[in-house]
C-alpha cells in the first residue's frame, strides 16, 4: 500500500530542503545538521490463550525505515530551519489470518494485512533566545501527549509546539495539536477518544495543552500539565520526582504523577470522571535496581487515551495491559540490571510483575476481577567491530485475566516480540 500522496509528500518535502538549504548555507543551518536512517526489524507474535479465542494468534513480520533530517537554525537574532521526517514499513511475512495486530493497516474488506504503508512531514522551525516554536509533525514526550514507539512506525502528532528555558531550571511548554498519525496509520486524522479497535470515532477539532517544569535542586523537581481535548475530555496532570543519595553506593529514586481527568464541552463521549494517583520507587546500586509500584484508579470511567491506544507512560504502571480501568488498584516490582558490570557491557535485562485488582464492571465481585503482566526485556548493542551498533531485543509479554460472576475472561496470551536495530548517521 504504497500511497501515491505519501510519496507526493516525501518529494514536496525534499524539494523545499532543497530550495531553502542555499539560502542558509552560509550559517550553520548545514553545519549543525544531523541526518539519519533507522532500521528496524520488526517480529511480533501473540499466542491466545483463553477458551474461544475468535483467533488463536496474530503477528507480523516488518522492515521498518525511520529517515530524518534535522537542520541547524540560520543565525540572526530570530532564526529559522526546517525539518523533514520520513516514515516506511513493509511487510516481509504472508501476513494471511494473522491480522489486524497492531503494527500494520488491516483492509477489513480484503481480510488482510496491507503489503506496505508509510509517511512523510515537514517541520518549520524558529528560535529566539532560548524560546522555541516548531509548527508541523511532533514526536512529544509529555504527560497530556506522548508517542509510540513500541511497534514499528513511531506515532506523530501535528500541529504547533513553543518551549521556552529562559528561566534556568524552568521549562515551559504550550501548542496545539488538531492531528495525529498513529503507529498503525499511513494517514493523518482528527484526534478521537480510544475505546476499542471498533469504538466510536467522534473527532475533536484539537489537542490544546501547556505545562511547566522546574528543577528545584539536581535532585528534586516537580511538573504540572493541562491538556484539552476540545469536546471530549480536559486532563490536569501534577508529578513530582526526587532522587535520594543514601551513601555507599545506593540511589533512592521516588515518582509521584497525579492525574485528574473530566469532559470538556459537548462531551461526544459523554460524562469522564477519572482520577489516578501512583508512586514508583526504584533502589538502585551499581548494575542492579530494584522497583515498587502502586496505582489507583478513582471514579467511572476508564483512563483516557487517543487514536490507536496512544501510551501513557507517565501512569507508574503502564505496560500492554496498562491497568487503567475503572477502580483497578495496581502494582508492580520490577528488576533492572545492566550486565556492564559483569564485563559484557551493551547487554541489559529489565523483568517486571504486574496485577490489578478491584476493577469495576457493573458488578459487585470487585475481588474477583483480576488481570496481570509479566514482561521479560533482554536487549543488547554490539560495541565493537563491523556490527557495532547493532542493536538487538527480545521481549516476552504474559497476559492473564480473570473476572468475576461468570463473566467471559479477557485476552490471556503470551507475546514474543524480537527487533533489530541500527541507525546510519550521515
């Protein structure tokens, strides 16, 4: 499915990278560039476990492209560059029932995976001082918008973005977003409330946001975001984090993210009534870290999120099952260790236990409505030699649900996920 207008795109891009870069040339718009080819091979299998599964498994097998060129800024007081992002993946297994799976467009009428798909964008950019403002696609890292990456294509937003550090320790951050690209998505489209792979799509006209972030000290700092899903919800989010140096070696890290969520104006969803709290300490000394984590769910609704399941890794317990349902009480312990300090530098293993409890779904069997994860992360980067940089990643999924007074259960499977990786900077 290689769309004739995704590649209109990618040609407009280049030709205007073409067009303005003489124009710049003799700044460092060229000579603070950084351009860049990812690869990434992408294997997914998930393996359904529960009794009258509607399909015993889905996967798919993917070469991934990530293409980026990231220019300098023009000098003057007020400066400007431009950026272009290109985005391709293709499919390399029969693809046959096994779909959709999250990673590639499913054509429902054809009962398949598409053979390809991708995208292209342009940022513009300009700076003043240390205040900048970037309108086009975004790849945020923020409480109220976040990408994904945990497949093959990365989640894009679009829209405008300004960041100001003017203010040492203070990073203020605002813009608006009216579109979204998601990870299984050639398309741009309006943002809407994710409820399922066949929920309803009432579309917002955009994503208004801002927020503040202040270092108190190297060790302490704290954040607040408010986001604005125009028509469907509004979202206030508060965290702190503080890192403890308890001597000999040993780390004390402590999060703590509050988020208040409500409807916003029509309600095309209607009332959203969600409040969640969490904490997440991790002990850390040398190679290993050892963490704990709680999470609460409060109100009717479940936690929201965007088009195409959009993460929201700043909840202390998001995974694939994610633990976001109404009233779930979570937690998780979690284990890191970086083999470096056993002599095999590059390789890392992350293990973690998840379980949710509590959750409400009409009835009043809250003790009986469990779900839990098991996640076993090893990875590895080649240090040296003719595959330096080569990264490879094995990821092992466990999912096991139970509800209670005879309701059917929810998807129980074990998934295994491998990926390699490279990025040729040129």
């Amino acid at each position: 499915m290689f769309r004739k207008d995704w590649l209109e795109r990618g040609t407009l891009a280049a030709g205007l990278m073409g067009i303005l870069v003489p124009v710049a040339a003799q700044a460092d718009f060229l000579d603070d560039r950084q351009v860049s080819l990812g690869l990434r091979n992408f294997y997914i299998d998930r393996d359904f476990k529960q009794d009258g599964a509607p399909q015993s498994r889905i996967g798919s097998w993917t070469q991934g492209f990530d293409f980026r060129a990231i220019s300098g800024y023009t000098e003057g007081p007020v400066q400007f560059g431009l950026d272009l992002s290109a985005q391709y993946a293709l499919r390399l297994d029969g693809g046959g029932g096994r779909g959709p799976d999250s990673i590639i467009p499913y054509d429902d009428s054809k009962g398949e995976q598409a053979r390809d798909y991708g995208r292209a964008a342009l940022t513009g950019k300009m700076r003043y001082s240390k205040t900048e403002l970037k309108i086009g696609e975004h790849r945020p890292m923020l409480p109220v918008a976040f990408i994904d990456d945990s497949r093959q294509l990365i989640t894009t937003y679009h829209g405008f973005m300004v960041e100001s550090r003017e203010v040492d320790g203070l990073t203020l951050t605002g813009g608006r977003f009216n579109e979204i690209s998601s990870r299984e998505s050639s398309n741009r489209e309006k943002m809407y409330l994710f409820t399922g792979p066949n929920g309803p799509r009432r579309t917002s006209d955009g994503l208004n946001f801002g927020g503040a972030s202040y270092a108190f000290t190297p060790s302490l700092s704290a954040t607040y975001f408010y986001g604005q899903l125009e028509d469907i919800y509004q979202q206030h989010y508060l965290g702190f984090a503080h890192t403890a140096d308890l001597g000999d070696g040993f780390a004390l890290k402590t999060d703590l993210r509050y988020f208040d969520n409500s409807e916003d104006g029509d309600a095309l969803y209607g009332d959203i009534d969600n409040r969640s709290y969490g904490a997440m300490t991790t002990l850390r000394k040398g190679a290993h870290a050892i963490g704990v984590g709680y999470q609460r769910m409060l109100g009717d609704s479940t936690f929201p999120t965007l088009n195409g399941y959009a993460p929201q890794p700043y909840l202390v317990n998001w995974s694939t099952v994610a633990f976001v349902k109404p009233n779930e009480s979570s937690w998780q312990l979690r284990y890191d260790l970086d083999f470096a300090a056993y002599g095999v530098p590059g390789l890392k293993l992350m293990t973690r236990y998840l379980r949710g409890s509590g959750i409400d779904r009409g009835d009043n069997a809250l003790d009986k409505n469990v779900e839990s994860e098991r996640n076993i992360y090893l990875s590895y980067v080649v240090q040296s030699g003719p595959l330096k940089g080569v990264g490879f990643e094995w990821r092992n999924i466990d999912v096991k649900t139970r509800y209670g007074n005879g309701a059917a259960s929810g998807p129980d499977y074990d998934e295994n996920r491998l990926i390699t990786t490279y990025t040729f900077k040129f």
